[in-house]
C-alpha cells in the first residue's frame, strides 16, 4: 500500500499545489503499474506450472492408453477365440472346451488420468491458458473420459462372464470374486441357458474391447498431437495415421516407431522453438 503524505510546508502558490499532487499521482501510477508487473509475473508463473504439469499428465495417458490397447488386444483375441468354439460346439451338438487366455505381456489396464484437468477447473486455472489451447486440451480429456467409459462396460461384462462361469468352475476358490483368467472351468457343467449367456458376454466383450481401442486412438492422437503443438484441424487430420500405424504397421508398436511418446522430462513445443 502506497502511503500519501501531506507536504512539509504548505502550498503558497498553484505551481507548489500542481506538483505536488503530480508528485502523488505518479507515486500512484508507479504503486499501481509495480503491483499488476508481480500479479502478471505471478500469472505467468502459474501459467506455465499448469501447462508443464498439464503435459506431465498427458505424456502419462499416452502411456496409459498403449497399455489399454494392449489389453483390449489380448482380450479381443481370447474371446474371439472362445466364441468360434462356443459356435462349433453348438453347430456340431457337443460340448464345448473352455479357452484357456493367451499369454499376456502387458500390464493390467488402468483410466487415464484427469486430475490436474480437474483441479485446475475447479480451481478457475484454465483462464490463464490460450483459449485455443485450453480448448485443445478438452477435447483430450472428453476422449480420455469417453475410453474410461469403454473400461467400466468392459470391467461390467467381466463380473457377468464370472458369475455365469461359476457353474463351471473347477476350484470354487476361483469363481466371481476371484475372476481369474487362468482359472479351470469345465463348460459341461453349464446348461444351455448359461452357455448361451456366456456366448452373449462373449461377444459383447468383443465388441467393446474394439470399441475401447478405437476410443483409446483416438485420445492417443489428440494428446499426441496437443502435446506437440498441434492445431485442432491438424490433430483432425493425424487420427487417420493414428489408425494406420496401429492397424497396419504393427499394433502399439507400429504406432509408437510413428508417433513416440515424449519423455517425461521434454520441453514443450513452444520451448524447443
């Protein structure tokens, strides 16, 4: 705070009374201009802690999102698998074989991450952020939200799959709350109805493990995109060779030889120019 003192001695004339109170208004101004230089150096401080910690989380979801694609391979694959010998089963009038999981060189999958989205919404942060930047990086977070969405169907036909496997479970230790993919079941234990059940989950695991990879490129491609300076229009753009890459050059590792991920220590586009 600024404190305005009055004069030594009085003011005998105008030109006496007019630069003193030019020498209160520059103090003011000078007060004024030094107090918004500190908020605005603050502002700016506090800008690029978002956008540093913003980047932090996206590289994290990129990792994130391979490991998700891995997964809903795996998963895809088996169950595909299970399916083509619950339909020879019943085409051919026997009983089917339980499919044991394929090997699985990936880690379980986990959500994408949305907490400094999140707390710098609450907290009013996201004002200090480019409004096209700010808006780029929604559109990371609604995709990311959309693929956790995908998850939670997949975690739900997983419960049902286990529930309906009980009947023919080997070792009761492993029915519902164990959910173990290994785990023995002998299918002539079910009846029809739970078979046909367990077809229907099934192919409901399928589809939605496709549906969660094709979410899970596509919140690949905009948080790649966003975290290396790309417009919209070209983050628009990018989502096809996304696709290619993973599709057919190789799965996750056709897309990360095409579209690395950062590391976690790199500097921001923005910073590298």
């Amino acid at each position: 705070m600024l404190d305005v003192h009055p004069p030594h001695h009085a003011a005998h004339t105008w030109r006496d009374f007019l630069i003193h109170i030019a020498t209160i208004v520059v103090g003011l101004l000078i007060a004024i201009g030094l107090e918004q230089s500190v908020e605005a150096l603050h502002h700016h401080h506090q800008r690029h802690q978002l956008e540093a910690d913003l980047r932090a989380e996206g590289i994290r979801n990129l990792h994130i999102a391979i490991t998700t694609l891995d997964y809903c391979d795996w998963m895809a694959r088996w169950q595909s698998e299970q399916a083509r010998e619950l339909d020879h089963a019943a085409a051919q009038g026997r009983t089917p074989v339980y499919i044991q999981s394929p090997p699985k060189h990936t880690l379980p999958f986990s959500r994408p991450s949305d907490a400094v989205w999140t707390v710098a919404q609450t907290s009013n942060m996201l004002g200090l952020l480019p409004r096209s930047e700010a808006e780029r990086y929604a559109h990371d977070y609604y995709d990311a939200h959309v693929a956790t969405g995908q998850l939670e169907h997949i975690n739900e036909l997983l419960y049902e799959r286990a529930e309906v496997l009980d009947a023919a479970a080997v070792d009761p230790n492993t029915g519902p709350l164990a959910m173990h993919e290994n785990a023995a079941h002998d299918l002539s234990r079910m009846n029809k109805e739970q078979l046909d059940r367990l077809r229907e989950i099934t192919g409901h695991l399928i589809v939605e493990s496709r549906n969660d990879a094709n979410y899970t490129l596509t919140m690949y491609a905009l948080t790649w995109g966003t975290l290396n300076g790309f417009s919209d229009d070209e983050n628009t753009r990018s989502r096809s060779e996304v696709n290619a890459a993973y599709f057919h050059d190789g799965g996750t590792a056709g897309l990360l030889k095409k579209f690395p991920i950062p590391a976690e220590n790199s500097p921001a586009p923005e910073e590298n120019r």
